[in-house]
C-alpha cells in the first residue's frame, strides 16, 4: 500500500511538544484517582475533554499521543475514543464552535430557520469555519432540552427559544469579544433563566 | 391527580444546595434505611412498590437489583444513566438541574441496598452545567458524611463521582455506557452475560436512569406498599413526561400514571394545547423510538377507550394501534408538521448515531436515510414506500442492541398510519418543495 493511504488528516503528526501546567495535571490526577486501580483507562474521556479545552479547541496526534502517555495506554486507543465521540473535533475549529440543533423536536419548531439564518449571516456552511476563525458552525443532533425548541450551544453554552432576533444579539455579542462565562462560573439562575 | 414524589419541593429557593434540601426532609431515607433496614429489605421495599425502570424499557427495578451477583465476592457498582440523548427527551436535565439531591439520595439508598461501594453517574458531555451543578452536590453531601467512609456511623462506604461522556447517543444503553465508563468506544456489548453478572470491570453492575433512581428515597421513607397506590395497575408512581413539539407549555411534568392522554394535552395543567390554536396531528408519547399515533389513536385506543397515560394504556394495541410511554419524551405534532420530513429527520438520527457494529443496524440506518431523502425530496417512488417497510423489518430483532428496533419502529408506524402523507410526496413532487417544516415565531424580523 503507498503512503497517501494513510494521509487520513487525523495522522499528520505535528511534533510539537504539548504538555499539560502543573495544575492541570493535578486536576487529572484527581480524576485518575476515581476509578479503581489498573483503570486509569476510564479517565481517558474526560481528560480528552481537558485537552480539548485546554490545548486550542481541538485534538491533534500530538495531544493524543500525549494522552496515552499519561494514561500509559497506547496511541490507537486513544484515536478510536476520539474519532467516536462527536464532542471531539479532530480539526482545527473557530473560537466558538456554535452547534445548531437539527433534530426532529428542534426542526419542528423552526430549527431550520436558524440554521439558514446563520449560515447567511456568517456567510458559510454547516460544517466550515469563518475566515477570521471566530466561528465554526456545526449541526449536532438532541441536546435534551426539546422543550425549549430551537435550541444551541456555543462552546459550553445552551442558547434556548431561539428566534432571528436572539441570533443577531447572540452574534454581536461573540463578535464584542466578550468571553463566554464558563457554566460553573455561572449562578444556578443564570443557568436557567 | 397533582403528585409529586421525585419533583416534591422543586420550587423552593435554594433547594440544590444541602442545607435547604434537608430542611424538607431530605436524606431523612438514608438514616432510616442504613440504621433499621437489611440491604435485602431495602430491595423488598423497592419490589412491593412496582418501580419501573424510567429510562425507557419499564424493567421492573426490584426484580433488577436482586439479579445482582452478590455471590462472587467481585466488588459491584451501581451506575446512574444520565445520558439523556433520546429526542423528545429532556427530564433527567431538569430533575439534576434543579434538585441534584433528590438522584443523590436515591443512589445513596440504592448503593446500601446493592451493597455497592462505588457509584457513577455518566451525563451526557453536553450537559457541562448539570455536571458543575453535580460535582458541587457531591462536594456538599461528603462535607456532611453522607458519602464517603462509614456514612452516618453506619459503617457503610460509598465513593460517588460524575463521569462525563462525550456525544454519543448510543451510550444510553446500558453496556454501550459501560464500555465508555471503561474509556472506550461506544459499542454494546451481546447480552448474556447482563451487567448484573458481568457488567463494569467484569464485574456485577446495575445500570439505572437518573428518575428511577430518584423515586427510591420517598419509598424508602414511606413503604412500597404506599408507592404501589399511586398510579394504575402495574404502573405504579409518576413519571416525568417532557412535553415538546406544537403546544402552548413544553416542558417537563409530573405526572400520576394513569393521566387521560386528552387531559394531558389539552388541560392548563400540561400542555395547554396546540400551539396557534391548530389542530392536533400525531403524537410521538415516548422519545424518538417509539411509534408516532395519529390523534385518533392517541386520544382512544383502537376499541374506542381513552387512553391513558401508562406503560398498559399506551401499548394497548401492540404496534399495530399503540405505541409506548418509553423515556416519556412525549413529541407533539400540528395539523401542518409533515410526518415524512420529521421521519427523514429521524432516520438520519439513527444512521448517524449507530455505532456500526452490526450490518443490519450500520446499513439499513443508512439506507433508510437516503430513501426517506429522496421522497422528502421528490425523487421517491411508489415502491420506494415498500422498499422502506421491507428494510425496516429486515433490523428488527437482528442486531446486537436495540437500537436497530429503535431505528425501524418509527420508519414503519410512520408509513403504516400515515402511508396517503408518503403517496403524497411520491405523486406530487412539485407540491412538496412549498412545505415549509417548522414554524419560528417572529420569522419576519429580517424583512
Ligand atoms: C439506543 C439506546 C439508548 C438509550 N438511552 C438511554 C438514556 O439516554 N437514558 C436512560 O436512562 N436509558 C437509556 N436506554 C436504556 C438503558 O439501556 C437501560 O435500559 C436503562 O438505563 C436502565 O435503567 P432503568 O431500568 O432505570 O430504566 C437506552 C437504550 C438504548 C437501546
Ligand atoms: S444495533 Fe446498531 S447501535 Fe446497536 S450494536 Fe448494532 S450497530 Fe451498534
Ligand atoms: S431536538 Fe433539539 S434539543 Fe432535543
């Protein structure tokens, strides 16, 4: 077999050193430390989500590798949870990554819509990201939360009874820059409301 | 019929935080079972009231637990379900969201009962705020020796801790959530050996929905034999519904099974209707997998009786008229909700989360996709319609895990109670293109 088989994006391998900060590796032994031992395995998804976080919104061969390290499982077990999980991105993505919701209970009560406007007002596609890398924008299936139709999520946040109006206030918001507060920075009625 | 066990004092202020939860009465389970009740008892208890799984198969909690080996000497696990991905369904959120010690408790009591040392809960990765909102109860009830080493001088241990997933339908089901509590891939494991035997880490594990789980402190507290007078028959209890869809009030309700579906539709008290004043089309009353009825045999069943809100009532009929309560993801359609665009939708749910395991689940998820897309689409023909209800029962009852029935129950009610809606698309390709699916309010800010 020649090489260009194997030139699935996933295996160019950057060989850049990566490595989590101190606290960050104590935040992980903790997790380590909730499963029985000789299963540190189980920690893998949770830290995968940590690297994500933590390592520029997406996984690359390098942090993965990294990971497996840590976890001392191979490379490949590694790949296979991450290219499963639809949370993981594999490729680079924008600094929000906005989710749209296009599951029946959603669709129904205009998940379309939104969808539509918002690939016109950023001016691409599901699936791409924006020239300046502010946005990508992603369609993902049930969030749990049909009850308050049509739904997203940008980076860890729900965005609920959505209408054109919300859009464009959510929009101006991102684009001032304004950090998303993180949910457990967030009051319990901040949360809901 | 107003009866609230699992959401009793939700709109207290501050109930999510320890101190509040206990001055209503809260842990008040976990004494009485830890200092006068035998594990064995606790499962007795938990019998007597007819609990049923709420996760989606209505499995009969009691007979569950006391499959436990309890013989092997391996250590045992309790897991709680928390992946919550089914569409239609949304109460396992709000249940944690707002009184995360209500599952807390429960899974305290159901630990001593399985005699587990070790519990989980696996929440679904997307719900990042109910894992903060978790984590922050967990921390509250160790401070308070309610979780840890020798809870309450009982002598009895438990660790619990949250365990995140990452996006994945499919790990809803019990041993797909035990390969990915382990760090793996999604895939279910065959059955036999159940998990109860051999389930994480090889050993005997009992998996549980965030609601059943919740319902164990109030039957603790007051008997199974109180529990078993609510409801109807062999549903005893509430359940959480999650209303969504065309009406006026989403959202999700306690109710006592036994509801008339009517009243649950149509009173203030739930629903509160059809949204804009329509009509009512068809109702999907238990997640995305179950059957779709139209209003007729939603209301009352096929012999002309009301139907009500319970595991019976609902499946009245078999599949031929009925359907089933399920997750209690109760999905309501308009009179202007197109059943073969929601159908297609569906479809290209299920093809999108199989995880490929089997042939009849990865391939006929995929080709039940592109056909429901060619007809939504107006490329579709009349064979197609049979094409369909063939593929369909070609998965059922032929993969791993249920998820193929999953992925065919709603292709095949579909075309069986609404096949004129599929002859429609098929026959007038050039009518379709004008169905707008999905109603937004307030359409016209940009114009
Ligand atoms: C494809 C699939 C998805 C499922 N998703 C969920 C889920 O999100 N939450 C849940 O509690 N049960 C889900 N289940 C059911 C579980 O396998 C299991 O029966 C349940 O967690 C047992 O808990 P219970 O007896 O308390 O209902 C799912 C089953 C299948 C086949
Ligand atoms: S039925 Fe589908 S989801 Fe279930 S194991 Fe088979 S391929 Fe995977
Ligand atoms: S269908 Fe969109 S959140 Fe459930």
């Amino acid at each position: 077999m020649s090489e260009k088989h194997f030139k699935h994006k996933l295996y160019v391998k950057e060989n850049k050193a990566v490595a989590f900060s101190p606290t960050t590796l104590e935040k992980i032994n903790t997790i380590i430390s909730h499963y029985p031992e000789g299963q540190q395995k189980s920690a893998l998804i949770p830290i995968l989500h940590i690297a994500q976080e933590e390592m520029g919104g997406s996984l690359n061969v390098d942090i993965m590798e990294y990971v497996a390290s840590l976890l001392s499982i191979t490379p490949i077990e590694v790949f296979e949870v991450a290219t499963f999980y639809s949370q993981f991105y594999l490729e680079p993505v924008g600094k929000y990554v906005i989710e749209v919701c296009h599951t029946g209970p959603c669709a129904i009560c205009g998940g379309e819509d939104i969808m539509a406007y918002l690939e016109e007002k950023l001016q691409i596609k599901v699936g791409e990201t924006t020239s300046d890398g502010l946005f990508s924008l992603k369609a993902v299936e049930c969030l749990g939360a049909c009850g308050s139709a049509p739904v997203m999520q940008v980076n860890t946040e729900f965005y609920e009874f959505l209408d054109l109006t919300k859009i464009d206030t959510i929009l101006a918001e991102l684009r001032s820059k304004k950090e998303l507060k993180k949910p457990e920075e967030q009051t319990w009625k901040e949360r809901l409301s | 019929m107003e009866r609230k066990i699992v959401l009793e004092h939700i709109d207290v202020e501050g109930i999510q935080h320890l101190d509040v939860y206990r001055q209503h009465g809260g842990y008040l389970s976990l004494k009485k079972a830890l200092k006068s009740m035998t594990p064995d008892e606790v499962v007795t208890e938990v019998k007597t009231a007819g609990l049923r799984g709420r996760g989606g198969a209505g499995f009969p909690t009691g007979m569950k637990w006391s499959f436990i080996d309890k013989k092997s000497g391996n250590p045992r696990y309790l897991i709680c379900n928390a992946d919550e991905s089914e569409p239609g369904t949304f109460k396992d959120r709000y249940l944690m969201q707002h009184i995360p010690h209500r599952l807390i408790e429960g899974m305290i009591c159901a630990a001593y009962a399985l005699g587990a040392n070790k519990a989980y809960i696996y929440v679904r990765g997307e719900f990042k705020a109910v894992i903060g909102i978790l984590n922050t109860a967990i921390k509250e009830a160790y401070a308070a020796g309610l979780l840890g080493k020798n809870i309450l001088g009982s002598g009895f241990d438990l660790d619990l801790h949250v365990h995140s997933g990452a996006g994945a339908y499919i790990c809803g089901e019990e041993t797909a959530l035990i390969e990915s509590l382990e760090g793996k891939r999604g895939n279910p494991r065959l059955k036999p050996p159940f998990p109860a035997i051999k389930g994480l880490y090889q050993c005997p594990t009992v998996v549980n929905n965030v609601e059943t789980l919740a319902n164990i402190g109030w039957i603790v507290n007051n008997g199974g034999e109180e529990y078993a007078k609510i409801g109807i028959g062999r549903s005893t209890g509430t359940k959480l519904i999650s209303a969504c869809g065309n009406i006026n009030k989403p959202g999700v309700y306690e109710i006592e099974l036994g509801l008339p579906v009517h009243e649950f539709i149509y009173s203030d008290a739930y629903c509160g209707g059809i949204k804009g004043g329509k009509e009512l089309k068809a109702v999907v009353p238990g997640g995305s997998s179950v059957p779709i009825l139209p209003k007729e045999l939603i209301l009352k069943t096929i012999e002309g009786v009301d139907r009500l809100m319970s595991y019976e009532s609902l499946s009245e009929g078999g599949f031929i008229s009925g359907s089933m309560l399920g997750s209690g993801g109760f999905i309501v359609f308009d009179e202007d909700a197109c059943i073969v665009r929601n159908t297609y939708n569906f479809s290209r749910f299920y093809h999108h989360e199989s995880c490929g395991q089997c042939s009849p689940c990865r391939e006929g998820t995929s080709w039940m996709e592109s056909v429901l897309h060619r007809i939504e689409n107006g490329q579709g023909k009349t064979k197609d319609i049979d094409l369909l209800v063939s593929i369909a029962s070609k998965i059922e009852g032929n993969t791993i895990c249920p998820l193929g029935d999953a992925a065919s129950w709603p292709v095949a009610a579909a075309i069986r109670h609404f096949r004129h809606e599929f002859e429609f698309h098929v026959n007038h390709p050039e009518l379709i293109k004008n169905i707008k699916h999905g109603n937004l309010e307030k359409l016209d800010v940009k114009n």
